[in-house]
C-alpha cells in the first residue's frame, strides 16, 4: 500500500460516517475508427479525461481503445463518440470462446485475428449435448479416447 493509499484509508476511516458508493475497477474496451497517429492521440486525450480513468492503451492496428480505471463503460463510449469518431463497445471475444465461430452473425470478415463477433444466442455460444458429447469422444485429454489416428 503506497502512500497515496494509506492517506486515502486513512481519509476514509476520519470521513463523516456517509458511506460513498464507489465504483469498481474497470477495463473498458472501445472499437474506435483510427486512421493515424494524430486520430490516436486525439481518441487518448478525450479517453483520459474521463472521470476516474487511471490509464488509456490505444492499438491502431486492431482499432481499438482500452481504458482502465473506476470508470463507467457509456461515459467511455460516450467520450469516443465526442471526438466525432465512430465508436462501439468492443464486440470481440476470442475464437476458442465461441462453440460455432464461422456462423452467420458471428464470423466477421473485418474482425482482428483470431476474434469474432460476441454473440448471446445459446445455439451458437455454447455446444448442445450430442455435439459435446463427440467432442469428448475425440478429445486429446480423454484417456478413453477413440484412437483411429
């Protein structure tokens, strides 16, 4: 605990018995159009000043802006949106998350390597009974696995 963290126990500890909601520590990731160097640093600078963000990575080549800190997620978007870029939360979520990846609505030609589009309906996100039942059959850490290979 540094000390910027102990004078804030302490102030905590030595405050007027109201209890302050606080926010929780977050990672807020943004798809933010970039096209150069000086539309990263604008995007960085507008993602900085909002209200309890600690630090801003920005990646040009996946188009994407992550804030962290006690921040809340719309503001964030909000923020982006304000330098008169086109932003979105982040709708990528690693290939291997996805049961199905090459489904309609899910694949996207656009995403970065080895991403595709996040998706809620449980046909696609997740494996039905016989199909992870198979899997299992085959699978490398199956003692019991059918060997044909």
């Amino acid at each position: 605990m540094g000390v910027a963290g102990t004078m804030e126990y302490l102030s905590e500890l030595l405050s007027s018995g109201k209890k302050k909601k606080r926010k929780q520590l977050n990672t807020v990731a943004v798809k933010i159009r970039m096209d150069c160097e000086g539309c990263a640093l604008k995007v960085k600078k507008a993602l900085s000043g909002v209200k309890g963000a600690k630090s801003v990575d920005i990646d040009l080549k996946q188009q994407k802006a992550t804030v962290y800190g006690y921040v809340d997620p719309k503001a964030v978007v909000k923020a982006a949106k304000a330098t008169g870029k086109k932003a979105e939360p982040w709708p990528y979520v690693p290939y291997t998350m996805v049961a199905h990846p090459y489904v309609a609505g899910v694949y996207d030609k656009k995403a970065p390597p080895n991403f595709v589009r996040a998706t809620t309906d449980p046909e696609v996100a997740g494996l039905n009974p016989v199909e992870e039942q198979y899997t299992l059959m085959f699978s490398d850490e199956n003692p019991n696995a059918c060997s044909i290979m």
